[in-house]
C-alpha cells in the first residue's frame, strides 16, 4: 500500500498570528491524535499535496524532531477561495485499534446491462469501513459483469474480509439505467414480432368432416 512521508517539525507558536505567519512561508499546521499524545507540528504545503489533492487512500508516515508516526488523514481545512489547505489532521495507528476510514470503491468489468445498451451509473466513490489497521487496502473492487439493465448493486452486496462496512446496506452504489435508444428498440419489438407471425387458418377451413 502507498505511504506518503511528510517530514516537519514540532509546532511552537499559536494563535491566529503565528498561524498566519506560518502559512505566508509556505507551512500547513498540522495534528496527530488517537496515540499517546497529541502533535501539533508544521511542515510545508507541498508536502500534503500528494495525500490531499487525490482520490486515493494512502498512509501517511510522518516525521517529527526524530519521531515517526504512522497515520491517515482524517481530516482538512481548506481555503473557501482559493482551496488551499489551511490545517491537517492525522489520525494514529495502532496494531490493536480498528480504525473507521473511507476506502474508494474500484469498478471493474462490463456490466451486462451496458452490453446490452443500457448506461451505467455509478453513485458512490467510497465506503466508510471500520478495520484494524493491517488490513487497509487501496480500494474496494466491485466486480460489475452481472449487473443487468434496471438491475443495482447495493452496498449489502460488497464482501470484505475483515471490513466492517458502516454505510446502510440498501444503498445502491452501481445501476445500468435503460437509454432512451433502448426503450425505443423494446417499445418496436412486439410490433416487429407481430409482423412476422404467420396468420392462423380459418376455423372453418382448418375442420374436418365428422
């Protein structure tokens, strides 16, 4: 699994000024929890980037005046103008100690109904899983090959071993709706049928003398 390293420094001043300050050099502050104690350190916006600006999950090993951490991100402030992030929090792990984290759903296969004409779509991106932590994976596969026209794929169906999954099992997260090209072919289709069926004989025609 990917882990980003962030290298930064522990964080000395605080409030509003000292936070502005910092940001004007390029640092984002930061913020480890769920261990033995709390980190406020600081280190530089590039660093995050990897870990912020994508869809992917990945680890987070952070290092610290000598001291590593290894960790998710929880959780990130950014800028309302221009998205720049502002702060960072990083959550622990531990061995022993489930953690809840969002995983991103990978879909693979051509789902039936897609060969058949219909569109898919796709309605979640993640799932909220509750795990320890050797078993955080990059993504969740969902396997879309069966899924037929008018047919879901609902969150109760994603099997995985040793994930708890918090979502409402009901909820779908991958349909193929029917295009409005197919409901015109299926509308026609009787009608074709129909056509091509041979006229039944007269009952007159067709009886026999007794």
């Amino acid at each position: 699994m990917k882990t980003v390293t962030i290298e930064g420094q522990l964080r000395t001043g605080t409030g509003k000024k000292a936070t502005r300050q910092l940001r004007s050099q390029g640092m984002v502050p930061g913020v480890i929890y769920g261990g033995s104690k709390e980190v406020n350190f600081l280190a530089p916006a590039l660093a995050f980037k990897p870990l912020v600006y994508t869809p992917e999950f990945q680890l987070a090993e952070i290092k610290v005046d000598g001291q590593s951490y290894r960790c998710i991100l929880k959780d990130v402030q950014l800028d309302k103008v221009s998205d720049k992030l502002n702060h960072a929090d990083f959550l622990e792990l531990s061995d022993n100690k489930k953690v809840i984290a969002n995983i991103p759903l990978k879909y693979t296969g051509v789902a039936a109904g897609v060969k058949a004409g219909g569109k898919l779509v796709t309605k979640m991106k993640t799932l909220k899983v509750k795990t320890l932590p050797q078993y955080l994976q990059e993504n969740i596969e969902v396997d879309l090959t069966d899924l037929e026209v008018n047919g879901n794929i609902r969150v109760e169906n994603v099997k995985v071993e040793h994930f708890e999954i918090l979502n409402s099992p009901r909820i779908p997260i991958a349909s193929v709706v029917m295009t409005r090209q197919l409901k015109q072919e299926e509308s026609a289709a009787p009608a074709g049928a129909a056509a091509k069926t041979p006229a039944k004989a007269p009952a007159a025609a067709s009886g026999a003398k007794k």
